[in-house]
C-alpha cells in the first residue's frame, strides 16, 4: 500500500493486520497527531486481537483528538508472548489531513448565454488554490439532465495549471449546461462558483420564396 494517505478528517480509522503463528499478545498504535511520536491504543488478545485478522482502531473514541491540517506519522509495534516485537514497517506511515476544499473559482469563456454552431468551444476557468490537487472534472448537461446526474460527457484534466480545454463535445442543437469540478486528494471537492449556459445551433436557416412567383 502506499507511504502516504490523505483524508479529509481524523475519524478515518487506521487499520493494521497482525500475523503470529502461536503467541501473539498485544500490539500498540502509535501517532504523532498530538505532537509527540506517542503511543494511543494498545490491543491485546483479550480484546481480540487475533493473528490474521484485521485490527481496525478509531482514534476519535480511543483518544479526545484534534489536529489541525498537515502530515502526521504513525505505525504498528506487535509482541509475542515470547518477547519478540516487531514494527509494522520503515518508515512510518504517513497520513495527511486535508479538510479544506479548493478555493472558489469561475468559469471565463465561454460567455454564459453563448449561441454558436461550435460544437467543441474551447472551455477556460480560473486557477482555485489546492496544495493537494487531483483533478478537474469538466461536465456538461442538457436541459433534461441540468441537474447533473447522469451525465455522459465529461473531460478529466489532472494538472492545476491546466486550467482549459477544448476536447469536449457539447450536445447539438440543444441547451447545453457546463460546469467545472476540483477535486482534492482527501476527496474534498468544489464546483465552479457558477454554470455556464452555451446553446449548440449546427442548422442553417431554411427560406422560401414567395412572390413574385418564379419566370
């Protein structure tokens, strides 16, 4: 698995599986998260702690816990009743807390309200700050679906700076609904402040003429 985790909130449980053949007796949680690299739980066969077996530990019920956003060490120590103790693995895990969605930002071009027969207009938006960038997930609907829950046309960029595109085929001639989504590595995630109305017309006009009569 990775070194590394991220997630949104402390209440994530850390989960561990220790494996002893015969005499395994306890095995303890250690952290940082409150400061110094210090024990938080210990598990022991009475409470079962079974070889094999997953060991799932809430620190919010074990230990009265905030931690403000930032990296966080934590690992495993496991003894036998023989005397033998082992840490999980080198280095420590890594868990990094990340609460705060991307800043707000606004989609630039195109204008809302857009009437054209380009079908795949080149889409912009401002940069929002996320130091744990993942994604930008750029959606669009039509009228029947403005509520974006099943959506079929979507672009998935995942570069911060790359904030732009010009890949995504809008629906033709129809009412199309564009919006833009950041993503975080803690799946915290924030839309576009706004939805941009563009309108597809791929039909030229028809004419017919009149009067005077032809010849």
């Amino acid at each position: 698995a990775s070194n590394e985790t991220y997630s949104s909130n402390i209440n994530t449980p850390f989960e561990y599986t220790p494996t002893d053949s015969s005499n395994l007796a306890e095995c303890s949680l250690y952290h940082n998260i409150s400061g110094s690299f210090i024990l938080n739980v210990t598990n022991t066969s009475s409470s079962k702690l079974t070889s094999g077996s997953k060991v799932i530990v809430d620190i919010s019920t074990s230990a009265n816990v905030i931690a403000p956003d930032g990296h966080y060490r934590w690992n495993v120590v496991c003894n036998d009743s023989a005397g033998n103790v082992a840490w999980a693995q080198s280095p420590n895990r890594t868990l990094v807390l990340d609460s705060t969605a991307p800043s707000t930002f606004v989609i630039g071009s195109p204008a809302n309200g857009t009437v054209s027969s380009n079908l795949a207009p080149t889409i912009t938006w401002t940069q929002p700050t996320e130091i744990n960038f993942k994604k930008y997930e750029v959606i669009v609907a039509t009228d029947t679906d403005r509520g974006f829950n099943n959506v079929s046309r979507r672009v998935v960029i995942t570069n911060r700076t790359h904030n732009f595109t010009s890949s995504l085929e809008l629906f033709p001639n129809q009412i199309n609904f564009i919006r833009v989504i950041a993503y975080d590595l803690a799946g915290n995630t924030r839309n576009s402040t706004s939805i941009t109305t563009y309108i597809t017309d791929t039909s030229a006009p028809v004419i017919t003429l009149n009067s005077p009569s032809n010849n």
